[in-house]
C-alpha cells in the first residue's frame, strides 16, 4: 500500500505525519484533536499544554467508550473515570 505523508497541525504546532491511510482522514482525525484540545484551554486557559492533552485524551476515550457501550452496566468504572476527569479538572 502507498505511504502518504501528510502535515498536520494540532494546538499551534505542526506534525509530519507518514501512514498509508487516507491524508483526508488523517487530517479529520487532527483536526478534531485539535478542537478537543482547544476546548479544554478554553475551560482551564492556565494549564500546561500537556495537561491539555492529557484532559483532551480522557474526554476522547470517555467518547470512544460511551459510543461503543464499553460501559453498559458498569457504573463502577464509569464513575470511576468521571470521578477522576473531575479530580484531574480540579487540580489543573
């Protein structure tokens, strides 16, 4: 398969990024990062960047797994990641 490279920019930085998937998709898959990211500055404008992507990751797998129902009856462990989403916004 054909190896694209594609450059992609994510919260003011660029990324050369080399994958034999679509550049379309790629850069859609940034481009939400990218938005995700500047939500959560939005919301906490005095965090470190890496912060930012730490609290960006959670609220993206918090997504995947709602999506997929990973947590259809186990209010446990989505509470326990709600809870800590919570924790990690509190102390940033």
């Amino acid at each position: 398969m054909e190896r694209n490279r594609v450059v992609v920019t994510i919260f003011g930085k660029d990324y050369s990024l080399v994958s034999d998937v679509d550049p379309e998709y790629i850069k859609k898959a940034a481009d939400y990062l990218d938005s995700k990211m500047k939500e959560v500055s939005g919301n906490y404008p005095s965090i470190t960047e890496t912060r930012v992507a730490v609290l960006a990751a959670l609220n993206i797998a918090d997504e995947l797994f709602h999506s997929r129902g990973d947590f259809q009856g186990s209010t446990t462990l989505e509470q326990q990641i709600s809870d800590l989403t919570r924790k990690l916004s509190e102390a940033l």
